[in-house]
C-alpha cells in the first residue's frame, strides 16, 4: 500500500472516531457560546457600568499612539473607528476590559459546567462492591513456600501437610 494511501486512512480513522465528532460538536457549541457571553458583556452588563462611570463607551477607550495619515480626518479623534480609519496607531485598552470580562464569564461558566458534570458523575456511578474470594493458595509452614490450598503435600520440600 503507498505511503499516502495509508495516511489517509489512518487520517480517516482518526476523524471519524467518536473523540473527534464530541470534539467538533463542542467547539461549534462552544463559539456560540462565546459570541452569546460577548453580546451579554457588551450589550448588557458594560452599558450600565459605563452609565455609572459618567457615560463611558469601553469600545472606545483607546490611546493613540501616532496620529493617522489621513488629512480628511484629523485629531482628536472621536471613536476608535475613526481613529483605525484614519490610519491613527492606538492602543485599545478598552477592548482589552472587553475581553477579559468576556473571558472571566466564559471562564466561569465552564468552570460552573464542569463541576456539574464531575458531580453527576459521581452520584450515577455505582458504589464499589467488595467481593470477598476464597484464597487459592497456602504457605507451607516447613519451607515457606506458596502452594495449592488443596495440597496434601509440599511441592517444594515434600513435607506431609495437616488437612484443614
């Protein structure tokens, strides 16, 4: 079989495995996910913050760094997007806060996942049961050795031995 056939098949192997698909279906779960904490940080929760804070946009906290090239529009620039439009230099400190509350929610909430799903897990999974089995085997008291428990006599060192 050529080498390429072969990876493929070990590629297809591979993809097709039940590890890859559970994979693949959360990552898509997951993005959505994601888009649907960044709506909530920044349509929710940060407009009440920025109201309280004297009308601040996040969006549009930024510092610029080198002014843009663009002559039609000049400084002080008003957003963000007409800062990047003018081809201004910025550094975006408000997006930064952004996405590190997107990320302490997200964080969070698979934190909050995972601890739920270890916590069924271990309330669905069934108690240990001991099981209590005869032993097979006996030391001989002469030499020490292991031997049958139905043994009459030593294998080792022949010894007549007492029937329990």
């Amino acid at each position: 079989m050529p080498k390429n056939v072969k990876i493929l098949k070990e590629f297809k192997e591979f993809a097709v495995r039940g590890n890859m698909i559970d994979m693949a279906v959360g990552i898509i779960i997951g993005a959505a996910f994601g888009a649907i904490v960044s709506s909530l940080v920044s349509d929710i929760i940060m407009p009440p913050i920025g109201l309280a804070l004297g009308n601040v946009d996040f969006s549009n906290l930024f510092w610029v760094m080198k002014e843009g090239t663009n002559p039609d529009i000049l400084p002080p620039y008003d957003s963000l997007a007409a800062a990047q439009a003018a081809g201004a230099v910025t550094f975006n400190y408000g997006m930064f806060i952004l996405k590190l509350i997107n990320f302490l929610i997200v964080a969070f909430a698979v934190f909050i996942l995972v601890r739920s799903v270890v916590k069924m897990r271990r309330t669905t999974e069934a108690p240990k049961v001991e099981v209590k089995t005869e032993p097979t085997t006996k030391e001989c008291p002469y030499c020490g050795s292991t031997i049958s428990i139905k043994a009459s006599r030593c294998a080792h060192c022949t010894s007549q031995l007492e029937q329990r």
